[in-house]
C-alpha cells in the first residue's frame, strides 16, 4: 500500500483524546498500553498509525504529525476498539539527573570545617594535606571584618568557581576558593583504601546531618553544630575516610546550590542561594544566605533582598532580610531571644544615622521572636520530583 507522506498537520494529539480503530482488533485487550507511531494522516478525520509493526487505519478527532510518537491504552475493544491516547512522561532533565545524584550527598560544610580545626591543632597528617587545610581555615572571613568581606566571602563560597575559571580570573581568587580548595583536599587525600574501615558507631553516625535542604526559595536557616567528632587514636586510613567523606558532602552541597541556581534562569527575578563560612566568637560558623529579586511592576525599579541565618552563643539563632529599594532600607530580624531584640533595638538609631550618611534611608526596622519557618513555592519541587 503506498501512502501520501506530504499531508501533514503541526496539531499534536492532546491526553485523553479517543482514537478508534477502523476494524476491530481482536488480539488487543482492554487495559493494554501500547506504543504507537503515525505513519500519516489519510483525510480530516482519518490518520494510520503503527501498533506492533502494523499499520492500522484510525478515526480522531485531531490531526497527528507524521512520526510522532505516543502511547495508548485499550478502553474499549467490543464493538468497537477504542484507544486513549496517554499522558507522556516527561524524560528528567540534564539537570534533574544531577540534583537526583547530588541532593542525597549534600551536607553543610559544619562538620568539616570542625573536623579541619581539630585535625590542624593535632597536626598529625603529610604536609600536603595540612597545607590544604591551613589554606581553607586561613581564607575564612571573621565576623568582626564582615562588613567589609561580605562580597569577597559571597565570592569564594564556591558556587562562582567554574564562572571564574571560564573568565580567567587572577590565580589568587580562584586559589581561595571554597570549592576550589575542597578539591584540592580531595585531591590530596587520594583514594580509599581498598581494605574495610571499621568505624566507631558515633562517627558513622556523624556522617547523618540532619541539615535543612538547599530548596530554592527556602529561607535561610541556622545550621546546628554536630558534636564534634573524636578523632584522637584513629588510623591515619580512617581519619582520611572522614575527610573524603565530609568534603564529598560539602562540594555535593555546593553543587547542588549551583544547579538550583541554573534551574531558575528561565524566570525573570534573580534568586540565588549558597553558604559561606565565618569565624564567629564560638568557632567557625556555616552562614546560609538567599540573594533575590523581588519581581517589579512594570517601570518601577526591582527591589533586592539578602537573607541570612546564624547562630552566635551570646544571641542565639538569628535569621535577618535586608532588602534595598532605591535608596530605602527594610531591616527584619527574628530571634530565638527576647534579650536579643532589646541589645538590637539598642542600636537603631546608630544604624538609621550610619545609612544617613550614606545617602540610604531605613525606611523599616521590625525586630519579632521566633524564627520564620519556610515558606517553598511548590512549583520549585518539580526538581525533586515531589507530589503535593
């Protein structure tokens, strides 16, 4: 039988569309899912499709394309044999294969940058390793220079590494970078040994963070310190599978920050998250922090937003948003404390004169108990494939 191949149709078949078969096709059964391909379409309301390397003519309501590819499923088969045409499953992307791979990985950088200061302080590993790990805890920003770090610790958080490299930044930016060094580390760490090593349960365990997820949108919250891992009397093969295993966790981390980050360059706002580490009066802290902005009305300027979370010991877990509208300032803050919200309060008139001089107005100062839970927008789950 010869077929007419030039008439065609852009109309795509539509889910739950109805196709009925121009003859019954006795050997099919209803419930049976097939794969079905047109072969071209034969007048208004006739097209031939191939079930099973057979041609058969159909009856539809809507023109396929030739060689559009759909499934279908047997709802009727006496008199008449109807077939549906079914929902196609969408293949994950590039993107979502990645974030399925990393996601389970991921973990803060915590317990590795403890890990890396209790290990400094032994300095009981080869000259490489501790080189690499004096050069991680040497780049952390402290919190009293903050101020005026804040971008060049956005910077070297890891999430910016391949964008530098693709620039040719200056050896210097690209060698203080978080992810960078964390790779260094892997590298220097080399592989695991192919014996098993036994480890005690409290540090097996201390692989499980039970840490917030990176979702985009989430709002920043303070991340807990794990118990500090003992590493005193370890083999040097066990202390080396700690490291791998907490800096795979951190660069997974950070990966899964970038990815979040590409899977949003379709919408109009900028929404960007990451963390970067800080040395805080207590140690060395992980500061989660969500760069946004905010949607505007058409010739109205956009409005940007930094939020961040900490905890300090002498103020408790802190979650603040600043936001920037022109030359407006909104300052939030939520604490765990009362008393913290008095210490801050105490200084909203240096703040607001400080902003003065800088040309900026505080146009919003709300302090409140209690930290803000997370408010997600459903539609970012469809990369972890999540059903509500």
């Amino acid at each position: 039988m010869s077929v007419e191949m030039s008439k065609t149709s852009s109309v795509r078949f539509p889910p739950g569309q109805e196709i009925k078969l121009a003859k019954p096709a006795t050997e099919l059964y209803v419930g049976q899912i097939l794969k079905t391909v047109v072969v071209t379409t034969l007048s208004n309301d006739q097209v031939l499709i191939n079930i099973n390397g057979q041609n058969l003519n159909a009856k539809a309501s809507h023109h396929f394309t030739p060689g559009e590819l759909f499934e279908v499923k047997v709802i009727a088969n006496h008199p008449e044999t109807i077939l549906e045409v079914q929902q196609k499953t969408l293949l994950p992307s590039l993107l979502q294969n990645a974030l399925l791979q990393y996601l389970p990985k991921q973990a803060p950088a915590t317990n590795l940058l403890q890990t890396l200061t209790q290990l400094m302080a032994e300095n009981n590993l080869s000259a490489p390793i501790n080189q690499v790990m004096k050069a991680i805890l040497g780049n952390v920003p402290v919190l009293t220079q903050l101020p005026n770090q804040l971008m060049q610790a956005i910077s070297q958080s890891g999430v910016f590494l391949e964008s530098k490299l693709l620039k040719g930044k200056i050896p210097r930016e690209i060698q203080s970078d978080f992810k960078g060094l964390c790779f260094k580390l892997l590298h220097s760490l080399g592989t695991d040994s192919k014996l098993p090593i036994n480890l005690p349960n409290e540090l097996e365990s201390g692989f499980l963070q039970q840490a917030p997820l990176p979702l985009p949108g989430a709002i920043p919250q303070p991340l807990t310190k794990d118990t500090i891992l003992n590493l005193i009397g370890l083999s040097t093969e066990a202390v080396h599978h700690i490291l791998r295993e907490q800096v795979t966790q951190a660069l997974a981390r950070i990966t899964t920050n970038q990815i979040n980050y590409l899977s949003q360059e379709n919408q109009e706002a900028y929404l960007i998250m990451l963390d970067f580490p800080l040395k805080t009066p207590d140690g060395i802290d992980v500061i989660p922090i969500m760069i946004k902005q905010h949607t505007a009305e058409p010739m109205q300027l956009s409005k940007w937003s930094i939020s961040f979370a900490l905890n300090l010991s002498h103020l408790g877990s802190i979650q603040a948003t600043v936001s920037i509208y022109a030359k407006n300032i909104d300052i939030k803050v939520n604490t765990q404390q009362s008393s913290t919200l008095q210490l801050l309060n105490d200084y909203h008139k240096d703040l607001e004169e400080t902003l003065y001089e800088s040309g900026l107005h505080l146009r919003e100062w709300k302090l409140q108990v209690g930290l803000e839970e997370n408010h997600i927008d459903a539609t970012n789950l469809r990369l972890l494939d999540i059903k509500i």
